[in-house]
C-alpha cells in the first residue's frame, strides 16, 4: 500500500527513525527535515515485521499523532497483494478541525452534555448524533476498496 491515500487528507506526513516522508506538494509545511515524497515509500517497506510501526502525523495545526503498528500479518484470499484490508479498529474519528487532542476532549465532553451552552452547536457541527465508540468495520474496507493501489510486478 503506499503512503499516501489521497482522500481529503493534505496536511500530513510520516515519520520512521527519525525520516519523515509527506506530500511533495506540501513543500511548504515541511520543518527543517529531509522530507522524502511519500510516492516513493509504501508501508510495505517501512512496516516489515510484526511489532514494526510508525507515526502517522495528520493536519499539522491540530497535531493528531497516531502511532501505526504492524501488529500481525494475516495470509488472506481476501486481500490481493496490492489491497489493503482492515480486520479490527476502535471508535469513529472525530470531526475535521475539531482542535487536535485537547478540542476533542472538550467535544467529548459538551456532546454528552444536553444542558451545556455549546450542546446544539458542538452536536449541529458533528451532523446529528455523535457515537465516539462507533466502528464501522464495512464502511472502512469499503473506502480501501475504492483507493487506488499501486501494481506491484512479480519477479
């Protein structure tokens, strides 16, 4: 699979012993650090052995950090060598631009809270009812199935 998903996430990069590897595009976000177009790297060749991982850093004004491990690799007729396939995963994301870490936790907080001031407007802004434990196993594969993959050519 490579790096980059390219569905509505701009503002992100990778990082794995102390390389960072992003969007080209995005030339002008980027710190101090070499940054390696992510085009040219694949979590295949990044994540090699179970226990492997990475961080993934998402919309650098909210500074999601997520740590992506590889935590068992699972031969399936399911997944062809160019697909991706999710098994497992915990809660539903939260909304665009909610304010990293600290703003979620203040959305948390106020959407569970009918009397709260910010009630309507926080519960408006996450369109309706917010279920934060939800996981949607289906709707994530699905979403893999429509991405774009690279071919990889057999030796």
């Amino acid at each position: 699979t490579t790096l980059s998903r390219r569905f509505s996430v701009d503002l992100h990069q990778f990082e794995k012993d102390g390389k960072y590897w992003g969007d080209s595009r995005n030339r002008e976000f980027e710190s101090d650090a070499e940054m390696i177009d992510e085009g040219k790297g694949s979590v295949g060749k990044m994540l090699l052995a179970e226990g492997d991982s990475l961080i993934y850093v998402y919309d650098f004004g909210d500074d999601w950090r997520h740590q992506v491990v590889l935590e068992k690799i699972i031969p399936s007729a399911a997944a062809t060598p160019t697909q991706s396939l999710c098994v497992a995963g915990e809660r539903r994301c939260p909304p665009e631009d909610v304010g990293g870490p600290f703003g979620y936790d203040e959305f948390l907080d106020v959407i569970f809270q009918p009397g709260h001031h910010e009630f309507s407007h926080f519960r408006g802004w996450a369109g309706g009812e917010f279920h934060a434990e939800e996981f949607d196993l289906k709707a994530v594969n699905k979403l893999l199935g429509r991405m774009k993959w690279p071919v990889r050519h057999r030796r």
